[in-house]
C-alpha cells in the first residue's frame, strides 16, 4: 500500500479507498463488451460469483449503492405500497429520499435501537393492509450498520423479521453495503447472513478497495425485472468489465483482510475511551466504524475538532451530531496510535 504524498490519515470512510494495484492491472487488461446488450464477459463474471457468494441465482452490476438500494426497492414495490425501514437507515438519512421521488414508494420509518435492529414487536404492528393505508410490501435492514457504529445485526433477530416477513407476505429486503464486514465479524459466509433475504445489494467500492460499483443479487426472474429498474435509472453501462474487473479482485482478494480494519477500530474505539471528554462504548464497535461524542465540558464540538484535527492531519467525518472514523485498507496501526495521540493532545488544548 503506498502511503498518500500527502501523509493524511484519512478516516472519513472506507469510501476513500484507491484501487489496489491488482484492481489497476485487472482494469487495464479487462475483456470488455457492451454490458447494455449483455455482451460484456467481466461484468458477466463479476455477476455470477457476487450471486454465489451470496447464495443467490443471479447478480446485476449497478454504479452505486443509492442505486442498488433504488433498484432493488423499486424493482419490488407498485403504487400505492410502502417500505418499512430504520430511522437510522443509510436509505433513509443520505439518500435524498429518492426512493419516494423516483419511486412513489411510501417510506413508513421506524426508530432503530443503537444495535442497529427495529423491535420485533414495532415490526409486527407497523405491517399493513388496509383500504386506506399503503400496502406493506418490503422490510429492508441494513448490515453492518452505518449511523449505529458499524453494529452487526444478530442472526437470530434477522430469522425472526424474515419468519414474521414470509407470514405477513412481505418481502425483506437487505442493504448490506458491507455484508463482509458482517460475515467476517461473525465468522460465517455471507450466504448465511443472506439467506433469509429475497434481495440483498452490497458494495465492491467500500472497504473492498474498488473504485466504483454495487450488486444487487436475487432470484433470476427479479434481476431480469432489475434489469429494467437499472435501466430506467440510467444506471446501464457501456464497457463496463473495466469497472468489473477490478470489482472481481475485490471478491477475490480483499475480504479476509476486512478482520484488520475491525482491529484497528477496536483498538481506536479502547483509545478514545480512555481520553478524557470522549464519550463511547467500545463494546459497541464489532467492525470498521467508530462513533463517539465529545462531553460538552471539553468546550469542543464535533465541527470545531473536526476542523482542527484536520488542520493536524486527521480527518473524520460527521454521523449527524457525532464525529466518525472508519478503518480501511492502508490505515496501519500506527496511523491509528498517532491519530489517537493527535486528538488526545487537541482536546487537552482549549478551542
Ligand atoms: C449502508 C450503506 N448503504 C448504501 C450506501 C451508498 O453507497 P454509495 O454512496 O456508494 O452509493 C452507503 C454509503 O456509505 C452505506 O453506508
């Protein structure tokens, strides 16, 4: 990994991760065809291992994951229907609310608890069919999840929504942006976590290094419907194998290496826990992404620290009023010791 010439630590997400030089080789070297007429053997390729590795019979190659969430939710609901999803939801807090825009899809938002999940019960009593109200027709979750720290949702709570979900002929859909962060903090496959979901979307573009791309994986007949969604959304693309190419090496190559982001996020999560005026529960931190408050006392806000931090080489990010930093492929753990001693040192100084 070759260290920015700028020597920032950069922690704002796993988002900022550059194409591995495998992922620049692959890319250069790509067979490609026009994807838009199903002639392109890599996205091919990249379509039918993401489907496998998720247990499901087919893939469809997106640009994003606001797209992959849009197409995997528009593909499955009409008018007059509605998705059940968190307060706390990615879809929900940095999507624009397009899926109500593009796709006249009711959003009936329920609060998440801190790990993540929406209550059984809450589930259980929002689902609904009446003459006068929307039709309930998905539940999406998402996992890991983001605005909660990263939390890994349990197994067993995800077999419970998906049994309430078959009984009430609801469809449970799953953003699982980073679905590899979930299998490899649980140990399991990623089929396993999958498994009680019809749809299921994750990213190649987070901390699997690629530069750009989603899938979304389902039955055979709803990516064929899919198909279509990505299509209206302007989401088809051309030679896309270059893209492809290097979404494959991240299959191949950057998952096992996810439990070393979720170290380094262990050992920030124990670090700030011990400064004085951070607020955190390192227990909650199960993956890559570290969320902490600042006690009011310190003088310091999330905006201001953020702002001198960066100014000394730090950079986080925001999660709504908390600060943010998220692991990733290139971040050593001695760039974890330093940014950790830099922002001990910066809330010792007044603002
Ligand atoms: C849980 C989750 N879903 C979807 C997305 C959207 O991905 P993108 O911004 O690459 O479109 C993100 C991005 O951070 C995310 O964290």
């Amino acid at each position: 990994m070759v260290r920015e010439a700028d020597g920032l630590i950069d922690l704002r997400s796993d988002t900022v991760t550059k194409p591995t030089p495998a992922m620049r080789r692959a890319m250069a070297e790509a067979e490609v065809g026009d994807d838009v007429l199903g002639d392109d053997p890599t996205v091919q390729r990249l379509e039918a291992l993401a489907a496998q590795r998720v247990g499901k019979e087919a893939g469809l190659f997106v640009p994003s994951g606001v797209m992959a969430n849009l197409v995997c939710l528009m593909t499955l609901t009409g008018r007059n229907e509605e998705v059940i999803l968190g307060d706390q939801s990615h879809l929900y807090t940095a999507e624009v609310g397009g899926l109500g825009i593009f796709g006249n899809v009711f959003l009936h938002v329920l609060p998440n608890l801190p790990d993540g999940t929406i209550p059984l019960e809450r589930l259980q009593g929002a689902i609904r069919d009446a003459i006068y109200t929307p039709k309930t027709r998905v539940i999406s979750l998402e996992n890991t999840h983001n605005r909660c720290s990263g939390a890994v949702l349990p197994m067993d709570y995800i077999q419970q929504v998906a049994t309430l979900a078959r009984a009430r002929g609801v469809y449970l859909h799953l953003d699982g942006a980073r679905i590899f962060n979930a299998a490899v903090a649980l140990g399991v496959d990623a089929a396993e976590i999958a498994r009680p979901f019809e749809v299921v979307n994750f990213c190649f573009s987070k901390g699997l290094c690629a530069p750009v791309g989603s899938i979304v994986c389902g039955g055979a007949a709803f990516i064929q419907e899919a198909r279509r969604t990505r299509r209206m959304l302007g989401g088809g693309m051309r030679q896309a194998g270059v893209l492809a190419a290097a979404a494959l090496v991240a299959l191949n190559e950057m998952i096992d290496r996810l439990a070393e982001d979720h170290e380094h996020a262990r050992i920030l999560a124990e670090g700030l826990a011990n400064i004085t005026g951070v607020h955190i529960d390192p227990a909650r931190v199960q993956t890559n992404i570290v969320i902490f408050e600042l006690d009011p006392a310190t003088g310091w806000t999330s905006a201001t620290l953020l702002s001198a931090l960066k100014a000394r080489g730090v950079l986080l990010s925001l999660s709504g009023t908390r600060l943010r930093a998220v692991t990733h492929y290139g971040i050593t753990r001695a760039d974890i010791d330093h940014a950790l001693r830099v922002i001990q040192q910066t809330l010792t100084q007044r603002p």
